[in-house]
C-alpha cells in the first residue's frame, strides 16, 4: 500500500450527505406530468377459480381511468407459470394476495376507493399450505399440468445457484425440483459412529424488511418508447423483463433504477412489466407503489425450510457423515435457493461421507424471492446448532471442534470439486482470541437473568456474473465512471476507491455516474455479494486503461518514454524532473479541441471472471434470558469476518452491523405466519415484528481479516452476504448455553424460551 492510497481508507458514503438530508429522491418520490396512479385489488384466497370479475363500479368512480384485469393488460403472451409475464390472475389465484385486477385513476385515493368497489367472484379451492404436506402425491396442486415456471435466472445472479445432482427418490406433482450431493457409504459410517446428532430443523418464511416499499413508473413517448423508473437491483435483468412480457425489442425498453431504500436480495423484477403494460394501455404514465400490508401479501420473502440431519463423529471429535434431507418452500413460483444450502451444508466441514437430498416445493403462498445469501442462513442454522450439540454431547469446546474439521484450500466441495483459498480457519482462529478477551471482560449475571454463549461459522460462495464499465478523462482533469450497477449500500463509493487508486489520482477528483440502460455499459444486478467483485474489476481495468492512454498524450507532449513518467497529484511528469510536467487538464484539453492531434481519453474495462472467491465470517454472541418471561436480549456480539482486502473499513463494518440486526431478526422475531388455509396472520407491522434499535446488541465488534484473492480488485471478496449466514445460529447456540435447552425451530420466541425454562429440572 503507497502513501497515496485511497484502498483500505474508511471514506463517507458519495451519497451519504444527501440521503441524510432527506434529498433523496425514490421511485415512490416521482411525479411525471399527467401521471396515474394504480392500486390493486388482491384474492383473499390462497387457492380459488376466477368465475367473474365485475369492474363496472369501479370503472365509474370518480376520477377512474381503467380497471383492467389479466385479460386487459397488452402483453405478448400472458403465462401463469411465470410471473412477469403474468402480473395479474389468469383464470386461477394461487396464494392469498395474488393479484387479480389494476384500477388506475387520477389520483391515489380515487384509485383506493375505487379498487373497493371491484366484485370478484370466487370458486374456493384446496389449498397446499405446508410444504410437507404439499409433497404428498395427492395434494392439492399448485401449478396445472404443463406449467413450469423457473427462476434459475434470479438464483444464479445472487451466486445461489450452484447445480447437483438430481435426486433419484419419485416426485409428487408439487415438488419443482430436486437436488443431491453423495459421497462415500453414509449409512456405514452413521451406524459405526458412536456419537450421532439426529434433529430437524425449521426456519421460518420472512420478509425482508426493507423501509421502501416496492415501487416502479412507467411511461410511453409518441413514438411507442417505454421508459421505467424503478426500485430495482437488475436494472438490465428488468429491462430484459419488461421487453419480453411486453413483446418489444429491448433497445425500446430504457429502465432507470432510482435510489433504493433498501432490497438485500429482493428487489428484482416485479411491479415492473404491470406498471409498463397499464402505462401502453393508457398512454399516459402509471404509478404503482406498494402498500405495507400489499408488501408482506404479495411480494418474494424468504422461503420457509425443513432440515432433517443425522450427523455422526468419532470419540475424537472428527466428522465420520452426515446424511439430510432439505425442503424448501418454493411458493407458487419455483425458484427456492435449495442447491445453494445443500452445497453449504455439506461443505464447511470434512466429510468423507455425505448424503444431501434437496426438494423445492410449491404451496400455495407467494412465490419467494432472495434475502441477504439465500439459503446459506437456512442450513448454517440447522449444520451450527448439530455441531454444537455434537460438542456438548462430546464435552469438546466448540470451536475447537470447529477447527478439528474445519475445510481448507484443497478440501473437496460436495461437488468434488476442491475449495479455493479460504479463510475459515483463520476465522475460527481469531474468534478463538476473540473469545478469551470476550469471556475475561464478562460481568456478572443479574438477578433472575440467564448469560449463555455461543459461536458459529458460516459462508458465502460468492456470486459471479459479466460486467464492463468505462473511464473518461473530463476537459478539467477529472475522472468519470459510468457504470451499469445499481448503487446499493455504498457500492459507487468503493468504485471510486478503486479508481482513483489504479489511475492514480486523487479520490476527490473521481465521479461515479451509474446510468440507465440507455447509456450505462453493462453490470450484472446488485446482489449476491459480486458487485465489488465483478464490476470493482471492470472499473479497475477501466481506470488502468486511461491511465495508458493519459501517459501515452504526455509522452508525446513531453518527449520521454511513457515508462519513465509519474502521476503525482493531478500532474504527469517525469521521473526525477517535477519542471518537467503537464497538468491532467492540459492533457484533457489537449485532446478534446478544435484540431487536436490526440484522440480523447476513454478507458475501457469489463470482466468475465468464473472463479468464486468465497468468505467467511464467525460469531460469538452472549444473550441474557430473563427466567420469568423468557424475554431475550443480545448482550455482546462480535463478528470476525475475512473480506479478502478491505477497501473501506467503515462500509464494511456497515455491512456487518446492518447483517447483525436482520440476524436478531432471524433468529428471536421474525415470522410471516400462515394458517392452515393458507392465510397470511402477520400482515402488518403491529403483527410482524422486526428488530427495533432496542433489539440491536448492547455492545457490538466487527474484526476484519484480509485473506486477498487472486480475482477481485486489489485482492477483495465481496462483503455483504457473509456477515449475516451464521449470526441466527450463534444466537441459538448462546440461547441453548443459557437454558439448557436446544432449539430447533426459528424463530426463537419469548414463549419458548420460557416454556423451556419451565420445564428445565
């Protein structure tokens, strides 16, 4: 690291002045002459035939403008296998809260009052509710005979897509898909183990909270052209979207993604082709904004999931197999991140055998979406609290368990392929420092209160998908970035890091512009912990490539070879010579006049790269459990999380803080609670309880390790989905120190922890 370095520095966020101002503008925020505002009118069924849907009412409430239904809307061709196709109810509703019908008018009110008098008539069907259930061959079906519907797409650009083998057992009409890793003779080695763990484990279907609720606008030009402005992490992915649901060729389609009040993961296509089919209907712009309860009815959660594990080790602690089973509830979509868990679940440890058997189900619920390193938050729950249990019923120290069987560089995945270079060990190692100062500084329990601690590991493979991006030297010596990402979390201030070191110039004097599909080079969706990864080395080339092309000008003008230049500042010159200089700006003006001789600065950079760098992050957490009302709190929480090469410390520690509070979530609160027929009883924020600043941990510590790797710019990994997979786990491995009790279920309520505490001799 020079003396210049812009990498490894704790920089504000580019957007953080305006956003704490309150000028953030979001897509909910725009106001397009003429524009219309749409509401929707949603099945209070989870399973039931369209017999008629009579919009007349509607249709002559004040104000109204058109109420259309699936039938209505100007797609290409209208598929109820796959939503974005399909925004609207067909012929059947398959959750509570499907769509069925757009009443759009002049304001959003009229469009409310008017979304009241929509009478939909019914014809009420069995409904598959619990996955379990779903998977019998005589369930309800969720999805007709010859629908598919697949989101592969939206799993691979989060990196949770990672393939497998097909599983050999029959499927039922409600199972989507299955998966599969084997390895060695498991049953073997389970009935030859003298210490087996065998528990089932349950998460459960949660929101992703985000403060924004979903919100998209669209609008049509004379000449047939469709812009949108949306809430979106793909802003190409949407564009591809909207273009195919719609029938259009995508170069008329331009999509601009507005700021985001928060996505982690969800925030993929939606609202977009209903906004962009109901603005070509009318021909005037559309407005659709989500409420909160539309938010939790009808959008993408987490899916809710079903481990089944038998885990088997030797005496001394070494893993002798595990065989699982995993269910996720895939909703009435498929698209549940099941290979990415079963990978997992098989792959932070040494294994010489393995079965893991995965089946996406569908019920019929909302289809579910991404949230924060799907999948791996599931099966670290369910693979941390065996491996805790396991070193209980051993009298092992946990960690020291861990690092016994901890994977390293070379290890095989349940793919057979070998592990990269990782930093688990190292993780585990320094938790274990960690732990001794943590347990040294403990204070003393208070009256009525139970201290418990726990650990966990757990990490991300990391998402991998093209990106390119370009660098161009202004008229007064400055550097923009354009790029196609969305900034999400403070992305475009790490872009300019990365920047302004590879060109070597201040970082004051970078910009970072992420356009619209119109005008941006291409980047892959904000998600799955690859943007720094991916676009970050785009960028990197970019600047380099300007940087050749800025001290190829100056070698010209001052007669010396390009190699025995330097960039200091905001100047070239040469070597051992500072009179010898030209300004950056005398460069940009140099090519960018009447007659200039150079041609302008324009540096390119794009990457492809197909290797995963994976990260991990470990835990240690005390919770204090009051013995009457089982109430829980997270006293201290310390996160040690290798990020490759920290390019700014403060935006990681953000990262891990943000991952640390939706761990809470997870683990003690959140819950999106379906009753047997399929209706939804957490619908608002009075019934679904999200951490608030009170449940946040008392006292909370980041660590950051650097195990740089060969493919990110300047050694960096992505940062974003490792910190949150094992913090739910280490709150239950805490929770079952505190009471005794092992907890298998999530979340972990105040009436169970109480009702544990009960029944404790």
């Amino acid at each position: 690291m020079t003396a210049r370095s812009v990498i490894g520095r704790s920089i504000p966020r580019l957007d953080g002045r305006e956003k704490t101002a309150g000028l953030t503008r979001y897509a909910g925020d725009l106001r397009l002459p003429g524009m219309l505002h749409a509401r929707l009118v949603l099945s209070p069924h989870a399973h039931a035939r369209l017999v008629r849907i009579d919009t007349r009412a509607a249709a002559a409430s004040p104000g109204v403008v058109g109420v259309f239904t699936g039938r209505d809307l100007p797609l290409a061709r209208p598929d109820p296998a796959d939503r974005g196709r399909c925004p609207l109810a067909l012929d059947r509703v398959v959750f509570a809260g499907h769509p069925v019908a757009a009443v759009v008018a002049e304001t959003e009110a009229q469009a409310e009052d008017a979304a009241q008098l929509v009478r939909v008539e019914y014809e009420p069907l069995p409904a598959a509710v619990d996955p379990l259930e779903a998977m019998r061959p005589d369930a309800p079906r969720v999805r007709a005979a010859g629908e598919g519907g697949d989101a592969t797409e939206a799993l691979a650009a989060h990196g949770a897509a990672v393939g497998g083998e097909v599983a050999a057992e029959p499927a039922a009409p409600n199972v989507a898909g299955t998966t599969g890793f084997t390895r060695g003779d498991v049953e073997r080695a389970l009935d030859e183990a003298p210490v087996v763990i065998a528990r089932t484990y349950r998460t459960s279907m949660v929101h992703q909270g985000y403060v924004e609720p979903r919100a998209a606008v669209a609008s049509v030009d004379p000449l047939g052209g469709l812009a949108v402005w949306t809430s979106t992490q793909a802003l190409f992915h949407t564009r591809s979207q909207v273009a195919e649901a719609l029938g259009l060729p995508e170069h008329r389609v331009r999509v601009t993604a507005t700021p985001i009040g928060g996505g982690f993961g969800a925030k993929f296509t939606l609202l977009e082709p209903l906004a962009a089919a109901l603005a070509l209907a009318t021909r005037r712009p559309v407005s659709v904004v989500l409420s909160r309860t539309e938010e939790f009815l009808a959008t993408t959660p987490a899916p809710q999931s079903v481990f089944e594990l038998r885990l088997g080790a030797g005496r001394d602690g070494r893993l002798a197999a595990l065989d699982a089973r995993i269910v996720f509830d895939a909703g009435a979509w498929a698209g549940a991140p099941v290979g990415i868990a079963a990978l997992l679940l098989g792959g932070y440890y040494r294994l010489p055998n393995l079965r893991i058997r995965g089946f996406e189900v569908l019920t019929h619920k909302p289809g579910v979406g991404a949230y924060r390193a799907p999948g791996a938050v599931q099966a670290t729950f369910a693979l941390e609290s065996a491996m805790d249990e396991l070193a209980r019923t051993l009298g092992m120290d946990p960690l020291e368990l861990r690092l016994l069987n901890a994977a390293r560089e070379g290890d095989l995945l349940p793919t057979g392929r070998p592990w990269p270079r990782i930093g688990l060990v190292e993780c585990l190692e320094r938790l274990r420092v960690e732990r001794a100062r943590f347990l040294a500084m403990r204070p003393p329990a208070g009256a009525g209160i139970r201290r418990g601690v726990g650990v966990a590991v757990g990490g991300w493979m990391g998402g991998i998908e093209p990106a390119s991006a370009v660098c161009r030297l202004d008229r007064d010596g400055t550097l923009t970035i354009v790029l196609g990402m969305v900034d999400l979390s403070g992305a475009a201030t790490g872009m300019a890091q990365i920047a302004a070191e590879a060109a070597g110039v201040p970082l004051e004097d970078v910009a970072v512009v992420c356009g619209d599909t119109e005008s941006a080079p291409f980047a892959g969706s904000s998600g799955g912990s690859k943007i720094t990864y991916t676009v970050g080395l785009a960028v990197e080339r970019a600047a380099r490539d300007a940087r050749r092309q800025i001290l190829a000008i100056a070698a010209d003008r001052l007669e010396a070879a390009a190699e025995d230049l330097e960039l200091v500042g905001r100047s070239v010159r040469v070597r051992g010579m500072p009179d010898r200089a030209l300004t950056l700006a005398q460069l940009a003006k140099g090519s960018m006049e009447f007659g200039a001789r150079y041609e302008p600065v324009f540096g390119r950079g794009a990457s492809a790269t197909t290797a995963r760098s994976p990260a991990f992050a470990g835990h240690l957490v005390e919770v204090e459990v009051d013995a009457e009302t089982g109430r829980a709190r997270v006293a201290r929480h310390v996160v040690v999380q290798d990020v490759g090469r920290a390019l700014n410390p403060a935006a990681i520690a953000a990262q891990i803080h943000g991952a640390v509070a939706q761990g809470v979530g997870w683990a003690l609160l959140e819950r999106l609670a379906y009753d047997a027929d399929g209706q939804l009883r957490s619908a608002t924020l009075m019934d679904y309880a999200l951490p608030g600043i009170d449940a946040a941990p008392a006292t909370l510590e980041t660590v950051i390790l650097e195990v740089p790797t060969e493919h990110g710019p300047f050694g960096a990994k992505g940062v974003g989905e490792p910190p949150v997979v094992a913090a739910p786990a280490a709150i239950a491995n805490a929770l079952a120190d505190a009471t005794g009790a092992r907890f298998t279920d999530l979340p972990i309520t105040s009436e169970a922890l109480a009702r544990a505490l009960r029944a404790a001799p």
